[in-house]
C-alpha cells in the first residue's frame, strides 16, 4: 500500500478535527506535518522570519496578546513545538512560501 502525502495529510486533518472540533490546516515540511494554527509555533516561526526578528521560539495558547505566550525561554514549549516554530522559520528563511 502506497503511503503517500496527500492520504496522510486528511488523515491528520480528520483527526485534529475530530478530537479539537475547529477547523485546521496543516503544512508539510522537510517530510514533517506542521498544524499552521494562527498563533500557534508553526505560524509565530513563520511571522518572525517575516518580518525579520531574531528566532525566539514562543507561541500563544489562544490569540496573540490575548492569551498566555509560551516561551522556550522560560521552559514553557515541549520539544515538538519548539521543532515547529524553528521549522516555521527555516520554511519562511527558505523561499518555501513563494
């Protein structure tokens, strides 16, 4: 059986979706998915490459400067989700997202 990118992506979408309720989307990477979330790592690795900040991996739990952020500095983010944000930023860094 062919295991291929597409089938694994809904795969991953029914779940989030089943499991969290709200809709999602997910970024494939180096052969790695990433839920792009607003707010979340992925897309807070993605704004600081943006806009040209340094790499500081943090995310918020809900909406920006509405929620509490999440910082690897204070021992806040699991490993998962630092790998996401730094991915987040090497995507942008890349030219991925033209």
């Amino acid at each position: 059986m062919e295991n291929n990118y597409e089938t694994r992506y809904k795969d991953l979408e029914m779940v989030y979706q089943s499991v969290y309720d709200e809709d999602v989307h997910f970024v494939e990477f180096k052969g790695r998915f990433y839920n792009d979330r607003y707010c979340g790592p992925w897309n807070c690795g993605v704004a600081d490459a943006s806009a040209r900040r340094p790499a500081n991996p943090h995310f918020y739990r809900g909406a920006s400067l509405q929620s509490d952020m999440m910082t690897a500095k204070d021992n806040r983010m699991f490993k998962s989700e630092i790998l996401a944000y730094n991915a987040g930023y090497e995507y942008y860094n890349s030219g991925f997202h033209k």
